[in-house]
C-alpha cells in the first residue's frame, strides 16, 4: 500500500536527454499515470513540442523525435479527412 501511494505522488523522471544543434530531447516518464514522453525543444526560438510516446517506441521516439511528430500530426489529419478509395 504505501509503494502505490508513494508512486502516486511520484515526481516526473527524466529518463533521457540529449542534445542536437539547438535542439533539446528529453524522454520523460510520469510514473502516476504510468505514461512516456518526449519533448523537444529549440532552446534559441522556444518552439518546440511534447507527444505521448508508447513505452516500447520510447528510445527510438527519443533519437528520431521528428519522425514520430510527423507521425502523430498525418494520424490526427487522417482521422479528420475521409478517405476515398479508387479503382485504377
């Protein structure tokens, strides 16, 4: 009982992080809601980006955090577009 209670009120960890030019990555765990995720940010303009990774895509989201960004926009696009099949 007092594990469960005390991972409840776990803080965040940084289970990565790394640079790229002026790109800062960071893999982050949040143990009270058992979720993974990568932010990315430009540490000259701020811009930047957090998504929700799944915990066996983490170390790959981690090094290739703008193909897994690209990813979640076209997923989100694909489910407001309908799609037309066509016969060649």
């Amino acid at each position: 009982m007092k594990r469960e209670v005390a991972e409840r009120n776990a803080p965040t960890r940084e289970l990565a992080q790394r640079l790229s030019g002026a790109d800062e990555v960071l893999l982050l765990w949040h143990p009270e809601i058992d979720q993974v995720e990568l932010s990315v940010r430009d540490l000259v303009t701020g811009a930047g980006f957090h998504i929700e990774v799944a915990p066996g895509d983490a170390i790959d989201a981690f090094y290739h955090p703008y193909a897994y960004e690209a990813a979640r926009r076209d997923s989100y696009s694909g489910d407001r577009d309908a799609t037309t099949i066509v016969d060649g």
